[in-house]
C-alpha cells in the first residue's frame, strides 16, 4: 500500500520539488485536494496514515475523481483486506459506544486537534 503512495502525482511532486520551492509546492497540492492534512504532506507515510484515519472514520466511501486525497482513500478500499481491518475497528467503537459517522471537515478538524496535542 504504501508504495502505492509513494507513486502517487502529489508524492512525486513534492520527491522532485527543489528545497526553496517544496514548502509552496505543499501548499499548492494541499489547496488542490492532494493531502486531507498539512501534515500528510510531510511524507508518503504519513499521507497514508492520515488517509487511512478518513478510511476508518467516514462513513461511505467517497466519490472518486474529485480529489487526489479522496482517491487515496479508494485505495484502501481496493484491498479486501483493510477493508476488513476497517469494519473490525469501526465494530470495536462500536463496541465503546463510540459511532464513526464523521464528515471529511470534522476528521480534518479531529486531526489538526490531534497534530498540536500536548498533553504537558
């Protein structure tokens, strides 16, 4: 999955971006939908782990073609085996009582929370 990741146009972009120009390349792909996070532009991994939160928490899939990030998290949903990592999750929440049924601005907005989080 994650070199899948790696290949992506967004990933590529920012792997051959010249150093003074990496940060506005970041900025650009993210205003284009590339990354849900600024901090998804840090790196294919973490691009992966921020999609795979939106994989996890949303509750549908999303339509594809409106954005590189939204395609992303098709993605995962091309391997049946996160697909059953997912409803495993989602069924532990449940469990808790807690119910995923978040819109892509209430995860962006959680993970923002979750970047700056410092519990000292």
């Amino acid at each position: 999955m994650l070199n899948e990741f790696k290949d992506l146009p967004s990933n590529k972009a920012i792997r051959g971006c010249p150093k003074d120009k990496l940060s506005q390349t970041k900025k650009n792909l993210l205003k284009k939908g590339a990354f849900f996070t600024k901090y998804a532009s840090t790196n294919p991994l973490e691009d992966s782990a921020e999609t795979f939160v939106y994989f996890v928490l949303a509750n549908a899939p999303p339509k594809p073609g409106v954005s590189e990030a939204n395609d992303k998290v098709l993605l995962f949903y091309k391997d049946k085996k996160m697909v059953k990592i997912r409803q495993s999750i989602r069924n532990n929440f449940k469990r808790l009582g807690i119910y995923p049924n978040m819109t892509a601005d209430e995860i962006k907005k959680l993970l923002t929370r979750l970047q700056t989080y410092n519990p000292n």
